[in-house]
C-alpha cells in the first residue's frame, strides 16, 4: 500500500514538472486553466503552463504587475486578477498578451491607470475594474480595444469621462457607470449626448447618477436636458504674459494668485449647471386668459354704457338750453321785451 502511495505521488510530481504547475496552483491539462486562488501570493507564480488559457489569480496579497509580468502563458485568454490589493500596474504589464479576452481587476486599490496599458490587449472583450479609487481614465486608454463588448467602471471616484474614450471602443454593448463621484456639470454633457445614442443603438447601461452640484444631486443624467448645459467656458489667456519682461523679472510674467483664483472660481460657476425656468401650468394659463377676456369684456361694456350715458345726458343738456335761445330769437318778443322795459314805473 505504501508503495502504491509513493508511486501516486511520484507521478504526481512528475506530471508537476512536466507541466510546470507552480507548487501553490491547481492545473488542470484538459482544459488549460491554471488556479492559483486564495493561495496568499505576493506575486504572479513562475513557471506557469505555457499552454495556460484560463488563470485564476483572485484572493491573494498581489500589490504589484511588474512589466512582462506573463510572457510565460502567451496563449492566455481568461485573466482573474481580482480581490488582490493591486495599486502599481507597471506599462507593460499586460505585454505578450496578443489572445486575452477577459481581464477582470475588481476590487483592488487602483487609483489610475497608465494611458498604453491596455495597448497590447487587441482581443480583449471583457474589462472589468470596478470597485477600484480610479478618478481618471485617459482618452487613450482605448485606442486598441476595438473589440470591447463590455466595460465595468462602476465603484469608483470618476467625475467625468471622456466622450472620445467610449467613442474609441466602438463594440461596447454594456457599459456600467453606477456608483461613482459623477460632477453633472458642462463637462458631463458629451458623456450624456454618447449615452444617448449609444442607448439609442441597443447599448445597455446601468445609468449615470449624479453626485454634485447639489442642484442635480441624485438625478438620472440621461433626464436632465440639454437646454441646461452651457458652453464650457474657454481658458482666458493670462493678460500679463503678452506684457514685455520687466527689469528684474527672471520671467517676464507677474503672478496674480488672488485675480487667478477669483478667475477660476468664476469659470466654475459659470461651468455648473442653471436651472431650468419651471413652465407654467397648461390648465392655469388657460384659466388666466378666461379671467382677461371676461374682466376686458366687462370693461369694455362699462365704457359703452358711460358713452351711451354721455351723449344721452349731452343731448338732453343741449335740449334744455336750447328752448330759450330759440324764444329770444323771435323779433315779436323782442319788441315788446322792449316796450315792457322802457314804459314808467
């Protein structure tokens, strides 16, 4: 039994150096898929399968990618870097990595990422880097990933996102925004446009909630309009570099930190969004012009009545005094007006 035992384990052995399976990993030669989870690495193992498609790397204590960091499995198509503490991601990383398809680095400390990282990732369909402290992804970043059918950026600290980044990924089809630092601002506005059509197209996102100013604060991106953005203001050039050098200037430019930051504080006013006019009730406009026409109507009746009543009251004023004139106009009565006046006491 006990040679059985040692046979077993001989072959067990030998299969590890034939295959090259780290001491710490499963490896599974039927499927190509290498396990190296929950194994408290500090680094990527050595000596890994160079046959490896699929590798588990989750559940450890990696904090850091040196470049080349899987030249050893060129064939790699699944990569499971999650769970792992990562905060360094050298450039070149990823490099050598021509056939990867999935690369999935959630929850980690990630707080940015190189511009070519991805570069050499020309396959790749599936990022996943969510749950990270990312706050900026460069415009770049994308620039090969023209394959890309989904992106997860959710749980981080982003406030905006380039519009040319998602528009350099033209293959996405899911994309998850939720749960970051979203500043629905003049700045947001591209990100809002592509959404739209994105959508439009059959895209599906999980929506982009806002997070500041206060003004927006938990509303939908997608249901603020567009008659409320405005034109992000263009850097004014500084006055005082256009001046000539002064004696005793190393620079020639006098720096005005008080003015720059007033300045700036204008921009960003002027950058956040205004509220929109709140339109009037449809069924209390109509109620107001009722209102007008009736009180105009009755106006205009009572001015036809003081009309009516002024020309009655002058014809009758005229008829009044009419009557005498037309009596002492009779030569008849004149006369003996006359008579009647000169004749004695």
């Amino acid at each position: 039994m006990k040679g059985e035992l040692l046979l077993f384990s001989s072959v067990i052995v030998l299969l590890q150096v034939v295959y090259g399976c780290p001491d710490k990993c499963r490896c599974h030669s039927s499927t190509n898929f290498v396990d190296c989870s929950q194994q408290g690495l500090a680094e990527i193992p050595s000596h890994l399968p160079p046959q490896t498609r699929t590798l588990h790397l989750q559940d450890n204590q990696i904090h850091h990618l040196p470049a080349f960091a899987f030249t050893s499995v060129p064939w790699l198509t699944a990569l499971n870097l999650s769970n792992n503490s990562l905060s360094d991601l050298a450039p070149g990383a990823f490099h050598g990595l021509q056939h990867l398809q999935v690369l999935n680095l959630t929850q980690n400390s990630l707080l940015s990422l190189e511009s070519r990282l991805f570069h050499s990732l020309p396959q790749l369909r599936e990022l996943d880097l969510s749950s990270n402290n990312i706050s900026h992804l460069p415009t770049s970043l994308g620039e090969t990933l023209e394959n890309l059918t989904i992106l997860a950026v959710q749980q981080n600290q982003l406030q905006q996102l380039d519009r040319a980044l998602l528009e350099s990924m033209p293959s996405v089809r899911l994309l998850f925004l939720k749960d970051n630092l979203w500043k629905c601002n003049c700045h947001l506005l591209g990100l809002k446009l592509w959404l739209e059509k994105f959508i439009y197209k059959g895209g599906i996102t999980d929506g982009v909630i806002c997070g500041s100013p206060d003004t927006w604060k938990g509303k939908d991106l997608l249901r603020i309009p567009h008659e409320l953005y405005l034109p992000c203001p263009l850097a004014a050039p500084d006055p005082e570099s256009s001046q000539p050098q002064r004696p005793g200037s190393t620079h020639g430019v006098v720096l005005r930190p008080s003015e720059n930051h007033n300045s700036g504080e204008r921009d960003l006013l002027e950058c956040e969004l205004k509220p929109k006019p709140r339109p009037a009730n449809l069924r209390h406009a109509i109620a107001t012009v009722i209102i007008t026409g009736v009180v105009c109507g009755i106006v205009c009746l009572m001015m036809l009545a003081a009309a009516i009543y002024g020309c009655t009251y002058a014809a009758i004023t005229a008829q009044y005094h009419g009557g005498p004139l037309v009596q002492t106009n009779d030569p008849g009565k004149v006369e003996e007006k006359e008579r009647f006046d000169s004749s004695p006491a």
